[in-house]
C-alpha cells in the first residue's frame, strides 16, 4: 500500500490517510510516499511498518547506527539533525496550541547528536546485553551510538566479561560516566555470589538487588573500586551516585540551568523534584533562598551533603509537603520538574492557591505537560517556553514553559 506523510504525530511517527482513516509510519518524512506493510488496525487508526521509500524528503539521510529502526530507541536518525530540530519545533509548536500558547518558541540544539549520553541501561537477557524493543523482543547490541565513547569502550569490556560468567538472576547494567570514571552497576532480581574480575578493574562497580535501581527499596549489596565521583556543570563538581537522577547530556543541560539561573536572581525559590540538588545548588549562588524537595533518599542525601548556607532540602513527596510549606513562607517562584508522570493535582492547586507570582516548569512528556498547563492557566498565563534538545535522534525534548500570576 502507497501512503503519502502528511504530518508527523507527536511520537515522531509520519502521519497519512488512507481512505479517511489515519495511518502511523515511523521513520518517515512530510512529502514523502511510501510503500507500507504490516498494516495494524484499530478503530480510531492505523499503524504501518515503512516497507520502502517512493519519493524521499531532501533531507533523507543515511542513518549512523547499524540498530536504528530495529532497537526503538531512536526516531529521527534518517534526516538531518537540522530536519530533526524542525520537526520537534513543529511538534512542540502542535501540541501547545491545545493551551492557546501560539507565540515564537526558542531552541537550544545539542552540541554532540551522538555520543553525548552520560548513562545508559541494558538488559541483561540470555547471557547478552541488548535492548528489549518496543514490541517487546530482545536485540543484542555492541554499541550504542547514543551513548559516551568510554561507555562504548565499557559495553565491549562488559560482554567479554558476561561470557566468563553465567547469571540467573542479572536484569540489567547501567553505565554513567563522571568527569574521570565509569560507574558500572549490576541488577538482580534476587540474591546472587558475584564474581569479580580483573576486566572491572578500572570500573567503579555497584551490586543492588530489586526490580528499579533509582528506587528507595532497591538496596546496594556491595562495591568494588568504590572511590568519590563527580560530574561537573557550571564550574561546580556534583557528586555522582549509582542511583540518582542526573540529565544525560551535560551540555544541554548546562544551558536549561544557565537559563533558569538567569531568571531567578535574588529569589527565594522552592526546586520541586530536586534530585540530588544540583539545579538547587546552582540557583543557591544567584539566589536568596533555594529549598528543595525530593522524595528518593539516596538523591536527598547527595543534596544535604552540597548544600550551602541559603539551600535548604526536603526528603518527601510534593504532593505531601508542598502546602505546609507554602503555608509557612512565601517564596517568588517554583520549578517544577517531575517525572513523566507529572505534577499530583494537590501540587498545582498548593501553587495557585499561595499565588506564587513565577513558575517554571521542566517536562520531557507532552501528555502530563500539557494536562497540568491546563488548570495551571487558570490562574497563570504562558509567559515563553523554551526546547532544549536533550535526547537527539528520539522524538523526546526538554520544555521549560515559564508562566507568571495572572494580574
């Protein structure tokens, strides 16, 4: 079947009609025709799987991974990177006319689009490490093109390494890099003897048990090597922890946080979501007062251990200590950057009802974005939003929406 690209749907997938009815085709580019196969069919739309391309887009290039397509971790390696950054611009653009925002929004690329992920996560499956795709089959893989150079050089280590020794009961290794090492952490289901080797040697390597590693009831069973990391962002050294959040590209995420900081000098400022405190630090040397929440304790602890003497941190939920709080104190502004799942009602109302004058909210995820933008703008207008790219080659972006109390 002949389809010809339309649009493109927020997921990255081309968009075309074939006898009225949507289709779905990843990999695709507006204006182009191609042959689809493998047509999937519900109710309201179709799924297609890209079969060949008839007529291709200008910016149709080769792609730079032997698993594009084929791993589902990338959408958009078969156009240009400057292709790429209008698609997103335009699929950013799309989705915030559902919150009547239709003014010019800026962007930051990333300097890297390969190579610029400072973690990464494979699944340990039958004696190899690979990707568990969409559809939920397993492909192993050498190298991920996404990833750190010296993660790359790690992954060839570590599967030479898995073929000495036989795990039952290994889920998945997760690489991050530092400024001067690799953190390499293992992840079992259950209990199981470790075997070192003299292949870990230049590692630093963690051994947890439970099913998520950034979870509080996953528990570090042991180390070797074990010695103080840091990652460095805007001249400051963060410590680096086996499970806490961190962004994985340190450029673009340097200028998300030289944005905010910017914004906020001389406020006194709640950082909802804080992670291990590093946003919170930076705004701490511009700021008045910076008071962080976050709910994993292993990411507070890092937070307690930088702070200074106008930061102050708090181990919790949002959704459970954000009204006290405000009930407290006033502060200037918030920033808001939850997981995908967004902000709990109880903390955009907590937010509306201290009318705090600015707030600025972080999301990699258009659905929960726009949701609490919604009920946010009942009480707050869209001043700008900014897209910094933090994940090129994915249909994934960093927003950073800035709203200010309706007068």
């Amino acid at each position: 079947m002949q389809v010809e690209i339309i649009d493109i749907s927020h997921s990255g997938s081309g968009v075309g009609k074939v006898d009225g009815k949507v289709i779905f085709i990843p990999f695709t580019d507006i204006g182009e025709i191609v042959e689809v196969k493998n047509i999937k069919s519900n109710s309201k739309f179709d799924r297609g799987e890209l079969e060949k391309v008839i007529l291709s887009s200008k910016d149709r290039c080769e792609p730079f991974c032997p698993y594009f397509s084929k791993c589902g971790g990338c959408d958009f390696q078969f156009v240009s990177y400057e292709r790429e950054l209008e698609i997103k611009l335009q699929i950013l653009k799309n989705e915030l006319k559902k919150v009547n925002f239709f003014e010019k929004i800026e962007f930051f690329p990333s300097k890297n689009r390969f190579f610029y992920r400072n973690k990464i996560k494979l699944t340990y499956f039958n004696g190899k490490l690979g990707y568990h795709t969409l559809s939920n089959n397993f492909i192993e893989i050498s190298n991920c093109p996404l990833a750190d150079k010296e993660i790359n050089d790690a992954i060839e280590t570590l599967k030479k390494y898995l073929k000495e020794v036989k795990y039952q009961h290994l889920t998945s290794i997760t690489f991050r890099k530092s400024d001067d090492k690799i953190l390499i952490t293992f992840l079992f289901k259950e209990k199981e003897k470790f075997v070192y080797s003299k292949s870990l040697d230049n590692f630093v390597v963690g051994i947890f048990i439970g099913k998520v590693l950034e979870s509080d009831k996953t528990k570090l069973i042991e180390t070797f090597n074990f010695c103080e990391t840091y990652k460095t962002m805007l001249g400051t050294k963060i410590p680096l922890d086996f499970k806490s959040f961190f962004q994985v590209n340190d450029n673009v995420a340097e200028k998300l946080y030289q944005y905010i900081l910017n914004n906020l000098k001389d406020k006194k400022v709640i950082n909802a979501y804080s992670g291990q405190g590093a946003l919170s630090l930076y705004l701490a040397k511009k700021c008045q007062k910076v008071v962080g929440i976050e709910v994993q304790k292993s990411s507070h602890l890092i937070a307690e251990k930088i702070k200074t003497s106008n930061m102050e941190n708090i181990n919790g939920l949002v959704e459970e200590t954000l009204n006290s709080l405000l009930e407290k104190e006033n502060f200037d502004a918030i920033v808001l950057d939850p997981a995908r799942e967004g902000c709990q009602e109880s903390v955009i109302e907590a937010i509306k009802k201290a009318k705090i004058k600015d707030v600025f909210y972080i999301s990699c995820n258009f659905s929960t974005l726009i949701r609490d933008l919604k009920k946010l703008c009942e009480n707050y207008i869209i001043e700008n939003v900014k897209m910094f790219d933090m994940f090129p080659n994915t249909a994934n972006m960093e927003v950073c929406v800035r709203l200010s109390l309706k007068k």
